[in-house]
C-alpha cells in the first residue's frame, strides 16, 4: 500500500500537485477539505459541525478529522495506497494515522513538502477562485480560466471560498502553520520527509515530486530520465 502525504501551507500548490500524482501512480487522492466540503453540501452532522470551524478559518477537531479519514481510507479504492491531501494537519492527526497504518501493515511511505514562504501563500490565496462542481482551482492573476467565473474542465461556476477572504486567510495561516511544523517534524523524525521548492512552475514542482518518490522507491513514480518518463 503506497501512502504519500503531500506537506504544504495553505495555497503551496498541493490541490493542483495531488491529481498529477494520482495520474501518475494509479492512486486516489484523499483530500480532507474536499470531504469535509462533501459533508457540508450534503448536510451530514459531521458537516454541520465541521462547517462552523471551516468558515472561521480554524482547524476543526482532531477527533471529528481523524474520523472522516478513516472512513474514507476503509473503502475499497484505497486498498492500493492513498495520497493524501490537506491531512494530517496536526501532530495528533499524524500519529493517529501511522496507529491506522500499522495495524494494516502498512506505514507513510513518504511525506513531501511543498515549500512556499509566507508572502507568496497570502498573495497566492487572496486570488484563488474555485469550480462548484468539483472544486479546480484557478487564480485571478496565476492561472485565469478560459471564460471568466467559468470552469475549463466541468463547465461549473467559479467561486471564492468563504475562507479564502483575505481576513481568514491570515487566521488560517497562523493557526495552521504552527501546526504544519509539527507535521514536518513528525515526518523528519520517522526518516519519511522530502521537500521540494513550491516556487518552481507546476510542471517542475511535479517532476521534482516525481523524483522524490523514485528515490524513496515509490512503485509508478518516474526516476528522470527513465524509460516511464519519456
Ligand atoms: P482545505 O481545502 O484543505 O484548505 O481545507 C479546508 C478547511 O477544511 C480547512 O481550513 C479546515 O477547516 C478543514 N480541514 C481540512 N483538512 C483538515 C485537517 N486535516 N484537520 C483539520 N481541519 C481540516
């Protein structure tokens, strides 16, 4: 089972890193903020509770998080590995999925941090705009959709998150990258962190990913220059 956890600050590029790897290594991606948007339009308890802390800004409960995850990690699709996007965001979120991992005999076969500083994630943030149907991002000055407010890929309505109001964006970003260090040195501890420079263009940020996990022995990850790459 091959367990990737993508690392990163909000806006460090990880929604868009995720789907490129999951192409490339035949494994869903796993995205917590995704489900928990799930579960808040489809009004599920665990959705109306998790959405009072999503629109503040804030982290919602390690409990209520770990839980969705596991949920979602019991499904058959995820029998052949997972990555994993936007968890865990917290140090009690790491261990309680290396307990989940280790009683399935498996473990976080790499965590790779995209690494953006702090400026760059605010400016990145404050112009991301986002499709209804399935959440593609675009940016107003980054990456603009072919038809203004309309999604290339789905056709959806472009929307900007409640959260991604410059005032919350800020709230997010102390909140969680405190808590993002302590993720980095969980994973630096286990041997399993890898980090890529999150200002490179996207093509070069998933090439360098792609090398990381050659190198850790991730199976369907493309060492340059290998014949799976060409
Ligand atoms: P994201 O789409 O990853 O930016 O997540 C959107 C929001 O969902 C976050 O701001 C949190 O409120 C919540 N969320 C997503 N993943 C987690 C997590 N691992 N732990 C706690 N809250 C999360």
């Amino acid at each position: 089972m091959n367990v990737v956890v993508l690392l990163g600050a909000p806006g460090a590029g990880k929604g868009t890193q995720a789907p490129l790897l999951a192409a490339c290594l035949g494994i869903p991606v796993v995205a917590t903020g995704d489900l928990f948007r799930a579960a808040v339009r489809d009004g599920t308890p665990l959705g109306l509770e998790a959405r009072r802390f999503m629109d503040a800004g804030r982290l919602v409960p390690d409990e209520i998080t770990v839980q969705l995850l596991l949920e979602r990690l019991a499904r058959p699709d995820a029998d052949a590995g997972v990555i994993l996007d936007g968890f865990p965001r917290t140090a009690v979120q790491a261990a309680a999925l290396d307990v989940a991992l280790t009683e399935r005999g498996a473990k976080v076969c790499a965590a790779v941090l995209v690494d953006v500083p702090g400026e760059e994630l605010v400016r990145r943030m404050s112009g991301r705009w986002i499709c209804r149907a399935n959440g593609h991002p675009y940016h107003e000055a980054l990456s603009q959709p072919r038809t203004a407010g309309i999604c290339d890929l789905d056709g959806s309505e472009l929307y900007q998150r409640a959260d991604d109001q410059p005032d919350t964006i800020r709230a997010r970003m102390d909140q969680q990258l405190g808590a993002l260090r302590e993720v980095i040195d969980h994973y630096r501890a286990a041997g399993s962190l890898r980090t890529v420079d999150g200002l490179q263009p996207i093509v070069a940020v998933a090439s360098a990913i792609n090398e990381q996990l050659a190198a850790a022995g991730i199976c369907g990850a493309a060492a340059p220059g290998s014949a799976a790459e060409a």
